[in-house]
C-alpha cells in the first residue's frame, strides 16, 4: 500500500474512532508536538505549572473528537503535522495568558527543584485510551440527532455534496452546521480553550 492510501486509512480509521489508529497518531505525532510546546516553554515558572505532555494531550484530545466528527479533510501526513503543531502553539499560548492571569500569575512563586528525569512511556496507558473512547462517546452524545447523522457520514469519508444531496441542503450549509456543532460541543466539554482550532 502507497504512503498516501496507508494516511487515507488512518485518517479514515480515526474517523471511525479506531483506538488502534489513534495509537498509531499518538506514537507517530505526539513528538513533533511535544518538541513543539518544549521548545516554546522556557520559562521554569510556566514549567512547574504545566509540561509539554499536559498540552499534548490537550491537543489530542481535541483533534480526536473533531477528526471523529469529520471536520479535518487531510490528504498528507504532512498537512497534518502542520495542524497538531499549529494547535499545540495555539494551546501553549492559551496555557501562558491563562497562568499569567491577574490571581494566579506564576512569575511570583519561588522556584523549587523537580526532577523532569522521568521516563514517559511511549503508548497511550488502558486508562488513557478508555479516557478518550469516554470522551468521544459523550461528544457524540451531545450532538443532536441530524448533526450526528452529519458526522457519521463524514467518519465513513463522504464528501460534503454526496452528504448534501442524501440529506438536503447545501454542501457549504452542512459542513458550517457540523463545524458549528463540533465547536458547540467541544466548548461545552472544555476541549477548546480557544477558537482557533
């Protein structure tokens, strides 16, 4: 199988809510996105406060549930790249105004020593994975009926005129519907600390 139809599996695994694709994501991006957030994250105050992995996590958390929903049409392994790193730049940044805040500004706490030394295992712990099949069963949830049925045509890989011709409506109006209700649920179940996911 070609680079290309082996990403258009796993993006088309991940929109099915696959584990075993998401275990594949995490192993193949969570570094790109961790290097990302320890290369921004040099203020040891901001540190002590929360690490690379807590931002990673938070950017994969978000980026199941909207790829599950549909709303990402990725072709390249590259596209993608580019959207968790730029997602994890928009969350570190979210993380920094939110510690610096007026009453929990971290530049005013004493420094104290921690060992970062570590080891992180590379998979996704049972816990985790069970956390994120929860996390995508309650967003479906949430979804009213005809935005599920939206998001299930869009997790078995339809395009957005075939969508509109099966349900009504325009291909434009769905794909805005969906991204309104992924944005609605996402924002109800603290997924998105911003708007620019």
């Amino acid at each position: 199988m070609s680079d290309d139809n082996l990403f258009a599996d796993l993006i088309h695994r991940l929109r099915a809510g696959d584990a075993r694709a998401a275990e594949e994501l995490v192993r193949e991006y969570e570094p790109a996105i961790r290097l990302e957030v320890h290369c921004r994250l040099r203020d040891s105050r901001l540190r002590r406060a929360f690490d690379s992995m807590d931002v990673c996590q938070s950017v994969l958390a978000s980026f199941f549930v909207r790829a599950a929903a549909g709303q990402y049409d990725l072709e390249q392994p590259d596209q993608l790249r580019k959207l968790l790193v730029g997602m994890a730049r928009k969350k570190l940044l979210f993380q920094v105004r939110k510690q610096r805040a007026q009453c929990r500004d971290v530049r005013r706490l004493e420094p104290i020593v921690r060992d970062d030394g570590g080891a992180v295992a590379a998979d996704p712990s049972p816990s985790r994975q069970c956390e994120a099949q929860d996390l995508l069963h309650s967003f479906r949830q949430r979804l009213t009926p005809e935005e599920r049925q939206l998001a299930e045509l869009r997790a078995k890989g339809r395009e957005w005129p075939d969508i509109a011709a099966e349900i009504g409506g325009t291909p434009s109006g769905r794909r805005k519907q969906l991204t309104r209700a992924v944005d609605r649920v996402a924002r109800e179940l603290g997924l998105d600390e911003t708007a620019y996911d």
